[in-house]
C-alpha cells in the first residue's frame, strides 16, 4: 500500500494487508500520536488495510492559548 507520512512529508510503500496497528507497528509509530485516514476518512485502529489502499498518517497536534 501507499503510505503517505506527513511531518516530515515522505512516501513509503509496504506490502498489505494489515490493521492499522499492524501498520503504525511496522512503521514504529505509536498509536496515540497518529491519525490513518484512507479515502479522507479517519479509520481505527481495529481496521484492515489493502495492499492497494492509499492511506496517510498525520501526528496529532496540539495547541492552546
């Protein structure tokens, strides 16, 4: 499938299928501080992933006044 990594912004390919887990694992990404959005919709943890599937993982961010 087709990873794109944003922060710094890169590209990455990895063999399918997968949970989302299974992915941020692999990628060595924790969980907690990643979104994975698959055709602009957020996807849980729990969700399979394809071998086609174009997904991309944001950090979650924060801020306050």
């Amino acid at each position: 499938m087709k990873v794109l990594l944003r922060n710094p912004r890169r590209e990455q390919y990895v063999t399918g299928p997968k949970s989302v887990n299974a992915l941020l694992d692999a990628l060595e990404l924790p969980r907690e501080a990643h979104l994975v959005i698959r055709n602009g919709t957020l996807v849980p943890g729990d969700a399979a992933l394809a071998d086609d599937d174009v997904v991309e993982i944001r950090p979650v961010i924060s801020g306050g006044c």
